[in-house]
C-alpha cells in the first residue's frame, strides 16, 4: 500500500471542521485521535494545518514528504521530511502549513505502553529517549533531525500498516515496530531539545548553496555571528556540527552528480569542495560503505 491509502483525507471529510466552525478545535482533535488501541497511527496532508492542541498520549510525528512548521509552546520548529520529533504527554502544539502536500505521520503510544507494558524496558533504560519520555527535565519535545544516508520510511509503513486492524497480532507487530523505532532513535548521535528555528533554516539554505565552498568562518561572517558562537548554536538546535552539515551536504551533491552527469569521479570530488581526491574517496567509502564508482554503477544499472 502507498502512503495515500493511510491518510484520513481519504475517507473523511477534510479540511477539518474546526475551520468552518462546526465542530470546535479541541473536539476534532479529539476524535481524530479517539481510539482504544494502545498504539495507534494518524497521517494527514498538512492543507491548513491543524490548530493547538494536547494529547494524553506520546506523539512520535514524523515528516513523510514536504516541510511543516511544528508550533510548540516555546518554539516554531521547521521540520522536513525523515526528521522525527517526539511530543511529550500533554505537550501543547500546532502544526502549520508550508508545503500544502507535505504529509505528516503521528505515531501514537499510549503511557501504559511504556509504564506496564511490552516497552517498559526502553522507559527505564538510561538513554535520552527514555529519560525524555520519564520526564527528566521536563522538555515539551525532544527532535531528531533526518539521518545521512538513511530513512525510516519502511519501518513507519511497517507501523502503519500494523495499526490498522486492533487485534492480537496486529498490536504486537505494531509494538514490535515501534521498538526497533526507538531502538534507532536511540543509536543516533543527533538529537535535539530545541530544533530548527527560522534563523537555523535560512543558515541551513545557505550552507546546502555554498557547501562546495564554505567554511565555518564564511557563514559567520555571513550571519554576523562569531564562529564558536555559530557552531555551538548549531549544535544545539541541531545536534549536528557544522562540519557534519557540510560534510553531509557536500556528499548529497556527490551523489546527483555521480547519477546525473558523465563526470569522472576526480572531478566530481573537486566540485563538491575536495581538494584532495583520495581524501573524497575515504570519506564516500565510509559513509556510503561503497567507493564512488562502485556506487555509481550499482545504481545506475538497477
């Protein structure tokens, strides 16, 4: 099944009520998310966005295409597709539009999941993501930005997939899901509790047109910030360095040009910013687990 098939624009009327008036905000949004399921899953369009509400339940929401703008209590977040941001119990937010297209997947775990239940392992685990859902520091959120040369996209249709039917089976499968979810998020490095502001998105814009040539004192002079400033800032609304963004960056360029264009490999290194060819390949081969050539071939052959 594709990801069209789960929205709830499919089968119920949407835009939601709310906007004509008809049914009040927190009443839609409470019957959008009115299900006995211990896990659940809502996914929608983002046409008009939704207004500020809570829930009584974890909400792992996941950008599947586009860019939203995730309005906490504290905070606009710009998320775009991969990111992940878990909402924490009676965290109030909204979700505004910016691509009317962008679909957004809400991922929903109920506390006795976790408290009592198949996941209580990972709830009281010393890691970020189970002292978030503990409540240690009292965060509203905590955001994973979309990981380099991975998605979750299989693993979120496999949740979806598990969540339509409420029986035995199918909830143990969605729980099991779920886990290897967390799991992933888990291992990962780069994590966040404040997100991509709009300062961050348009440093973010200008990094992604000037990685080939850029440096951590270029964009600050840019931004008239001062460099360890900058990098701190990043790192914190981020979890990645500026480095890493530029490294990341640098090779997503590799990877169109290596697929779209007859350039050899040597050239492909300098335009994307390597001076050193040798220095590209170690870096390609590390990330991708594949020379650069090899990796052309592979995916210009299937």
């Amino acid at each position: 099944m594709a990801i069209e098939d789960y929205l709830i624009t499919k089968d119920k009327d949407f835009p939601a009520l709310w906007k004509t008036g008809e049914v009040s905000a927190d009443m839609q949004i409470a019957k959008l998310f009115h299900n006995p399921q211990p896990i659940f899953t809502v996914s929608h369009q983002m046409a008009g966005g939704t207004p500020k509400h809570t829930h009584d339940f974890y909400e792992f929401l996941y950008i599947f295409r586009g860019q939203v703008i995730n309005a906490t209590t504290s905070k606009a977040i710009y998320m775009s597709a991969g990111d992940f941001c878990i909402m924490n119990l009676q965290s109030r937010h909204s979700l505004q539009e910016v691509d009317p297209d962008a679909i957004v997947v809400n991922i929903c775990v109920r506390p006795t999941c976790f408290t009592i239940g198949a996941l209580h392992s990972i709830y009281v685990a010393n890691n970020v993501v189970s002292q978030f859902l503990r409540g240690v520091g009292a965060e509203d959120y905590l955001y994973f930005p979309h990981p380099f040369a991975n998605d979750n996209i299989q693993l979120v249709m496999a949740i979806l997939q598990a969540t339509q039917n409420n029986d035995f089976i199918a909830q143990t499968r969605a729980t099991a899901d779920v886990m290897l979810l967390l799991a992933e998020l888990i291992s990962r490095q780069a994590y966040s509790f404040h997100g991509i502001d709009e300062q961050t998105q348009q440093i973010l814009r200008y990094i992604q047109g000037h990685a080939a040539t850029t440096s951590l004192t270029d964009v600050a002079r840019m931004f008239n910030y001062n460099p360890t400033y900058l990098s701190r800032t990043l790192k914190q609304n981020i979890g990645k360095s500026l480095p890493t963004l530029l490294t990341e960056t640098r090779m997503t360029l590799a990877q169109t040009l290596l697929l779209s264009t007859d350039e050899s490999v040597q050239s492909i290194a300098q335009e994307v910013g390597y001076a050193s060819y040798s220095h590209f390949h170690r870096r390609f081969k590390a990330i991708f687990k594949q020379t650069p050539g090899e990796y052309r071939q592979q995916h210009q052959s299937s």
